[in-house]
C-alpha cells in the first residue's frame, strides 16, 4: 500500500494549490453536463482510513470544490482512490 499513501500525498498537495492549477478529476458538470473549466470554490477536510496489512491507517485528505460557470452549481470533487461506502 506505499502507492496509497504517495498518491493520498500527491492529491493533497496538487489540491491545496489556491489557484485554476488546482486539479480536477470530474471532466462534466453532474448538473448541467457542461465541460467546461471549473472555477475553484473552497476546500474540504475529510478523514480516510485504509487498510495497511492488519491495521487501519487514519488520514486526512483535502476534497476540492468547484463551480460550474454554466449553471452555477457546486459540487464536491473525489480523487480515484476514494471509493464510496
């Protein structure tokens, strides 16, 4: 799990740039369907555990938000490695 932890590593970093570099994984607004560049709107902290052999990691990763210029909308973006429960 090394992958894990330098890709959780990556993502905060190529997250919590306070700019229009900061990445984005989701290429088309879920609300309108725009694919259009996103213009950044605020930072999410949230906790992530994993699994590393027989213990549980805890961390923190960074969640960015984003605003559609079509539509106005908001919406939270999830790196690959987050899966939903």
């Amino acid at each position: 799990m090394p992958d894990l932890e330098e890709d959780i590593k990556r993502h905060n970093d190529v997250v919590r740039t306070n700019s229009r570099d900061r990445v984005c994984y989701r290429e088309a607004c879920a609300a309108c369907g725009e694919k259009s560049s996103f213009a950044p709107h605020e930072l999410r902290r949230r906790g992530l555990r994993y699994f590393v052999e027989n213990r549980v990691v805890c961390t923190v990763i960074w969640l960015a938000r984003w605003r559609c210029p079509k539509c106005g909308g908001t919406f939270t973006d999830y790196p690959d490695f987050r899966l939903a429960l």
